[in-house]
C-alpha cells in the first residue's frame, strides 16, 4: 500500500512538472520575442465598423460603455452601436435613456433586448450579428472603457486579408482596490504580457478574451458563427477560426481599461466559468486539431492552452496527500527527500512563481520591497483557488450545463481608487458549499506546515505553506462577505 500510495503521489508531482514545463516554455518564446511587434500598415479608408455591447444587469457599468464607443474617433456615419441588452433590472430602461441622448446627437446606436438569455453572450452576439451592418465587429464588455483611439489603432492590421481577429491588451482601474484586486491584476497580467503575447508573436495559435477584440465580420461567419456550447465561447470560437485558415494579432500595446471583480464571490464565479469553459472546449476542439494539419509544436500548444486547468485536480489532490506523503517518504531518508523536492519545486512551483515574476518586473520598473511580497502570495491563491476550479473541471467532465454568471460590476473608475473614496458595494452572489472544503484544507494544511517543521524537513516547508496561506486568505474572504 506504501508504493503505490508514492507511485500516485509522485504521479501527481510528474503532472505538476508537466505544466511547469509549458510555463517555461512561454516564457521563452516570451524572451525570444518580446521586443518584436507587428507592422502596422497606414490606415488608408475607414470602413464600416459595428461595436457590440452585451450587457446583463449591468446598471452601474451601462452609461460609462455606451458613451465610451460613441466617443471613438471614427466617422459617425461609419460607426454602428448594437448594445446587446438580456437584461431584467433597469438596466435596459437606463440604456435607453443614454441611446436616446446619443441618436438625438446623430449616433447609430440602437438597443436590441431578448426576454430570454439563450445561450447567455454567445446568442446575444449572434443575435446582433445578423443585423450588423460592418464589416469589422468590435466586441466589448459592460466592465470595458475603450479609449477613443481604439479603432484607429486596431484597424490597419486587417489590411493583410488574412487576419481575422485583433485582440487589445487589458488593463485595470482598479487595480490597487484591495490586495486581491492587485492578485488578479498580476494574473491578467500574466495573461495578456507573457501568455498572449509569446502565444501571438511565437507562431501558437492565440485566443480572443471575449472583450476588448475587434473581428473580421467574414471571420467569425465562415467559422460557424458564436456558439453557446461552451462557456468560453470566445475561447471556442478562437480555435475554430484559425484552423480554418483565419490568423490573429495581439496588440501588446493598445490598452483598454477593464474592472476587476471587487468580491471574491464575484472573483470565483468568474474562474470557475473560464475554468468549466475551458474544458469544455478542449472535449469538442482537441479531436478536430490533432486531426488538422497545423504544425505538432501548435497542435501541442493548443492541446497544454485547452487542458491546463486539469492542473487544479492535480492541487486539490496534493494538498490532500501531503501529510501521509511527509511520513512515507521519511523512511527513505532526509538526503533523498531534498534530491527529489528540488527539482520537482523547481519544475513546479518554481515556473509559477518565475511566470508572474516576469511579469511583476515588466510591470513594475522599481518595485519596492513591500509590492514583491505579492509573488509569494500569487502561488498561493492560484493554489487555493484548485477546489472552486475543481468543481468546474468535473463538471464540464460530465457534461453538465451551467448558467453563465456573470462577473459582478461596481461601476469604479480609477480616480476614485487612487483617491481612496468611497466605492459602491458590488453585486452579491451566492456562497456555494467548496467555501467549507477549503476552509478545512486552510486547517489541514496548516497542520502540514508544522508537521514538516517539526520533522525537520526545512526545504519542504515553504512548499507546504503556499498551500495553507492561500486557502487561509480565501477561507477568510469568503465568511467575511457573507456575513457583511
């Protein structure tokens, strides 16, 4: 029972190395390319653009959007507004209201609302779609703050024909909020400064994030359109347009500025639906792209890009075994445990914390002490968030159907953050029953950390506590808003 016991253990640590090992390899194509960027070709014409804007309870968000496209610099009579309104509040009364004031000023903006929310954004966007009159369709979220220039800075790549799709780069407004805005700020971070960038300018098939993106409207037409199937279905789309032949750009440099969900209820809804998406989209599109004839170096990045929240079962379990792991690997020796932890934490946990360190650098010119203290804690709550993304893993495993919740608005604008004013109280969703696993896991584990500390297994600590710290933070978080 001791060897297999080790042989799964391990099993899970050769799993945990195996997605080290991409991180390390987007990292460095991240080296190899991040001083090249795309060449912009002039803007020559101003063709006919649509800019769709789903929306769904968004009252806070609904006029700071609306009036941000209408104040692209762009042809009035080139530019077509389309806000994509499934809502049940007052948010489709107050659309109305902003629609009214910008048509009396000779904008094109009509409202088009569904009383029901058929396959939740993707049927909202193709709704809109089959009246849309551009050529280009800009998509953007109620949490978006386009800048004026957006469309002037994006267009001229589509001049080369092939390009179906160019994706903008997030940014936040409220990043220093609160300690788990700045964690989720570095996330994203990560995402579009490493992940999409070495993806985009490295040759690998590349991503829309479902905002913040403007498309060829051909493309997404011969790809098959949007599809409910999934939860991501930006995600889906994306992977079926370039294997048709469509490729896409990411702007690195064109920022758009995004809010951050305020609550950790609102922060956990929204990783569990990329999470479930992500999974689901790797049961319909890996069959079709290992069958393709794209390079094996895509089909391989594809292939880690659509199964890396499989990562999350591997954690959940690990923290589990970690215990009955210390007291069974003990009897091999204290020698052994440290050749066998070093290059597992630096395979590892050791990528982890390396991806959102470049990341952090390149953010950050003169970080000072006190902001770095954020990286350690970054592992962490990317740990602790494996009982909330587990769940969505086994779902989509099992084919269940699940609501698309949306990521709760507060209507924040940085000025405010930066001034520390006050700032609305954000849109409460329910707590669901993972809160109390991961509280037991933050006790658990604890109890881990002091287990190797008293057997004197100093290396293995550290490791250990990325754990109770992360499930500890979130533990604390989640009781706290609820009982608020």
């Amino acid at each position: 029972m001791r060897s297999e016991f080790l042989v799964f253990y391990f099993s899970l640590l050769g799993l945990l190395c195996l997605f080290g090992i991409h991180l390390y390899w987007l990292l460095i194509l991240y080296r190899r390319h991040h001083r090249t960027k795309p060449e912009k070709p002039e803007l020559t014409s101003r063709p006919y653009v649509t800019v769709q804007l789903p929306l769904y309870n968004e009252k806070r968000v609904a006029r700071r959007l609306i009036e941000a496209v209408a104040n692209f610099q762009w042809p009035q009579d080139k530019l077509e507004i389309q806000v994509l309104d499934d809502s049940t509040d007052e948010t489709t009364e107050l659309a109305g209201e902003v629609i009214a004031e910008l048509c009396a000023r000779g904008h094109d903006v009509k409202l088009i609302h569904r009383d029901c929310r058929d396959e939740y954004k993707a049927g909202a966007l193709a709704n809109g779609l089959k009246t849309a009159s551009g050529e280009f369709v800009a998509v953007f979220d109620a949490d978006n703050i386009p800048p004026r220039d957006f469309l002037i800075e994006s267009l001229p790549y589509f001049a080369d024909k092939t390009i179906g799709m160019v994706q903008a780069r997030w940014d936040f407004v409220n990043r220093n909020q609160s300690l788990l805005c700045r964690a989720q700020a570095l996330f994203l971070d990560s995402h579009f400064g490493i992940e999409q960038l070495a993806r985009s300018r490295g040759g690998l098939l590349l991503n829309f994030n479902g905002s913040a993106g403007i498309w060829r409207t051909k493309a997404i037409v011969e790809s098959g359109g949007w599809s409910g199937k999934t939860l991501t279905e930006d995600l889906e789309l994306s992977f079926r347009a370039q294997l048709a032949g469509w490729r896409f750009i990411y702007l690195d440099d064109l920022l758009v500025p995004t809010e951050l969900p305020a609550s950790v209820h609102g922060f956990r809804a929204q990783q569990y639906r990329w999470a479930k998406g992500a999974v689901e989209t790797a049961l319909i599109m890996l069959p079709t792209i290992w069958r393709s004839m794209i390079p094996l170096r895509q089909k391989i990045a594809a292939s880690m890009h659509l199964t890396h929240k499989f990562i999350n079962l591997v954690m959940v379990a690990l923290a589990v075994t970690l215990v009955p792991a210390l007291y069974l690997r003990l009897e091999g020796g204290i020698e052994k445990l440290f050749l066998i932890d070093l290059p597992i934490f630096l395979l590892g946990a050791g990528s982890m914390s390396l991806f959102y360190g470049v990341s952090f650098r390149r953010m950050n010119k003169n970080p000072r002490l006190r902001d770095m203290l954020i990286l350690p804690f970054l592992t962490s709550l990317g740990v602790a968030l494996a009982v909330n993304n587990t769940r969505a893993v086994l779902s989509a495993l099992m084919r269940r159907r699940s609501e698309f919740i949306r990521t709760p608005k507060t209507g924040v604008d940085k000025e405010a953050v930066e001034s520390n004013e006050a700032l609305p109280s954000a849109y409460r969703l329910p707590r669901d029953g993972s809160v109390h696993i991961e509280a037991a896991l933050a006790l658990y584990a604890t109890f881990s950390v002091a287990a190797a500390l008293s057997l004197h297994l100093y290396f293995t600590a550290p490791f250990l506590a990325t754990f109770a710290v992360g499930y500890s933070y979130l533990s604390v978080l989640n009781y706290r808003e609820t009982s608020n």
